[in-house]
C-alpha cells in the first residue's frame, strides 16, 4: 500500500504540463512575426496592383478650320490657368484688432463697402488730444494779437506812478541829509543811507516805465509768429489723427468679389512683418470676376505662331461644352529660360459666373478668315476612342473621362461637335478597365 501511495505522489502537475517550453514560445512569436510581414506583403502587391499605372496608346487629335477660305485653321493650341486680371490683397494701413467683418468668402461686394472695423479707442483719445493742444494755441494767438487788457495797462501806470511818488519822496529826503550832515547835525551814514534809497527807487522807476511801454505796446512779432508755427504742426498732428481713425474703417476700393478672408474678430492686424501665426498682414483678397485673364505659357518653338490682339477659343476642363471669345491682351517682354516658354496671357472678352480663377482652360489660337471673323474649329478622334459618348484623356499621368457629342464619320475619324477643341491626347482603344482617375502610362502613336 505504501508503494502504491508513493506512485500517486508521483503525478505531474498539470499547469507545468500545458506550459510550453522557452524553445517552442519562440517559435511561436517568429512564426507570428512572419505571418504579420506576409499579410503586409500581400496588402502592399494589392495596392500595387490597383495603382498600377495601365499602358495605353495616345494620339493628339487636332483641329481644322471648317472656313474654306486660308489662313483660318487653329494655328496653336495651348493649357493654362484662369486668373483675375488684377487680385487684390487688401491690406491695413493701420494696426489694431479686429473689431467687425461684413463679408464672407465669395460675397461681391461694391466700392466703398466696409469691409472690416478695427478697434478704435486708442486713435479717438489721440484725436482728442491733438483737438485739445490746438484749442489751447488758437486761443494763446488770439492773446497776443488782442494785446494788453486796459486793466493791465491800468495796473501797470498805476504802479509807474507809485514808484514816481516814491522816488520824489527819497530825492526830499536826500536833500534834507545833505543839510544835516553839512551842519554835521547827521551822520555820514545816514547821509549814504539817504543816497542809497534814492539811487535804488530811480532803478525801480526806470524798470517800471519799461514794463509800462511794454505792456502798453503788446506782445512782440516774433512770438505772434511763433504761436502761429506752432498752430501749423497742431494743425497737422490733428489731421494724420484724423486720416488714422478713419483708417480703422477698411473699404473696398473696387467692385468684386471676395476670394479669400484671412482674419476673424479678435485677431491682430499689422503694417509691418508678418508671422505664420501672429499678426496679419491683410485681411481679405479680392478681384473683379468680370476681368478675367488665361495665364499660359508658350512654348518657345510656337510663340512665332501668335502675335498681339491674337483671338482665340477659351474652353475649360470643368464645362467643356462652354466656350468664350479671348484675345492676347498681354505678352511678358522676357521668356522663362528654365522653361524655354513665354508667358501669355489671354483676355476673356465676356467671363459668365461659370469661369473660375485657378480653373484649367485651354485656348485654340484660330486664324482668321477673309472677312475677318475667326473660323469655326472642327475636332476629329480615331473611331476606337469613343466609348459610351466620351472620351479619355491622358493628362498628367491620369485618365480623364469627357463626355463629348460626335458627329458624322470623315477620312480623318469620327467628328467632335462638342467637348474637344484639339491639342487633346486622346486614348485610343481604352481598357474595359480603365475608370476616371486611373493612373496611366502613355505610349504615343
């Protein structure tokens, strides 16, 4: 029995059972760690896949003046931007917080309008000031020219006066101690006591007369002129107080729209350096959208094609179908030498609400006909590019669905009414797969 007791405390302890060894954890951990890197893999491919960019075979359609007569095809084509003719940031002359805004982005907003208030307080206690400084010298002039009041004059004669009597009181009593002291009744002392008031009371009589003429007289010319110099700086400190208050009053200098606002209520706006998060430098930007502009940029090689007043065929990405008179308004007098271009810019002759600036817009250069009017554009496509009435384009390593209405059939290919105006590269023969935005890799025809 003792045998078998013992057998029975033989037993193994089941946690130390399940418990794997250090060897096998290990093993664990590093198949876990692979599993991870393979799903990681895995997920990486798949992204690649589905970024990968698709080949596929562009042409560039191009587009033919349906004028008969010469000298009326589209002579160049050409992509830019839209921008405002002249945007403007409208700018502080002032400093101060922002007090109140009236507009948001995108209101049109007429010349003159308010646009934003700053805080006052500090200009209107300068103004008083300088309103006060120049009331105290107006009325300091006024002083000198009305000169002496009669009761100073009065003061003054009366005081002449006294001085007189005095004076030939001490010459009496002078006399009297010249007798005395010759009879050697008074001292010598007293004598020069006697001589020393007189003397003193004649000074007093002299200084009295000439304060008398002068006040008499009135003030002098020069500090009339003086006070007057002093009114002009007074004048002038009142005035650029004035024009500072009303400078915390921001208008719009012309009619537009808002493009941007940059501050709120409560923020800082300066006239000196501007940080990227303190104090503004302007507080909103603006342009007239009736003043429209496509910035483009010319390629050297094509630039002989054009030249000044040249007109044009404005179209933008966003609304193909859309299309604007445009004529050369400005041509930059030096080109990009890093670009081998010279920038253009196109007037839009009548932009509507549906022009952008910063839209993508594109611009047929069209020669004109015999009669002067600029002829039509006509686009055609390889058959094989029209899928479900549109087309893809190849534009910065991207498909570009857009949709376009086609016409009849020519020995050049399938005829675009709308959508296209040339200078497109088209894909042809697209992937079933392909979708807007797909990455692609190009290989031209």
């Amino acid at each position: 029995m003792k045998t078998i007791d013992e057998l029975k405390n033989l037993r193994i302890d089941k946690a130390l059972k399940s418990a794997p060894p250090p060897r096998r954890r290990l093993i664990s951990w590093l198949a876990a760690i692979v599993a991870v890197l393979l799903l990681a893999a895995a997920a990486l491919l798949a992204w690649q896949q589905m970024n990968r960019a698709v080949e596929v075979d562009v042409v560039r359609v191009q587009a033919a003046s349906t004028g008969a007569a010469p000298g009326g095809d589209v002579i160049l084509n050409a992509t830019g931007y839209i921008v405002a003719a002249h945007k403007i940031q409208l700018a502080s002359k002032v400093v101060g917080k922002v007090a109140w805004i009236g507009v948001e982005k995108g209101d049109r907003v007429r010349r003159g309008q308010v646009i934003v208030r700053l805080e006052d307080d500090e200009y209107r206690a300068q103004l008083q000031q300088a309103r006060g400084r120049l009331a105290a010298l107006e009325a300091r002039l006024a002083e000198l020219l009305a000169g002496s009041r009669p009761e100073e004059i009065a003061v003054a004669k009366a005081n002449l006066d006294q001085a007189r009597a005095d004076l030939e009181n001490a010459a009496v009593t002078l006399e009297r101690a010249k007798l005395l002291a010759s009879e050697e009744v008074l001292s010598r002392q007293a004598l020069d006591d006697a001589q020393a008031r007189y003397h003193s009371q004649a000074a007093r009589v002299a200084s009295l007369e000439r304060t008398f003429e002068l006040v008499r007289i009135g003030p002098r010319k020069e500090q009339i002129e003086q006070v007057r110099g002093q009114i002009l700086e007074a004048k002038g400190n009142l005035a650029f107080f004035e024009t500072q208050l009303e400078n915390t009053v921001i208008r719009a200098p012309i009619d537009g729209t808002i493009l941007e606002r940059v501050v709120e209520i409560g923020e800082f706006v300066t006239t000196g350096f501007v940080g990227d998060r303190g104090a503004k430098g302007f507080v909103v930007s603006m342009a007239d959208l009736n003043d429209l502009q496509v910035e483009l940029d010319i390629n050297q090689n094509d630039f002989a094609r054009l030249g000044p007043r040249q007109k044009g065929i404005v179209t933008t990405d966003a609304y193909p179908d859309r299309r604007y008179q445009g004529a050369i308004e400005e041509i930059s007098p030096e080109a990009n030498r890093q670009k081998a271009t010279v920038q253009v810019k196109v007037r839009v002759i009548d932009p509507d609400e549906y022009l952008r600036p910063e839209m993508n817009a594109s611009v047929a250069f069209i020669g004109e006909t015999r009669d002067g009017e600029p002829a039509r554009a006509q686009v055609t496509v390889p058959l094989s590019a029209v899928k479900d009435g549109a087309v893809f384009l190849a534009l910065d390593g991207r498909a570009i669905r857009r949709p376009v209405r086609t016409g009849g059939a020519t020995p050049q290919g399938l005829r675009v009414e709308e959508g296209l105006i040339g200078g497109e590269d088209v894909i042809v023969n697209p992937p079933d797969n392909l979708e807007d935005g797909s990455r692609v890799r190009t290989r031209r025809r």
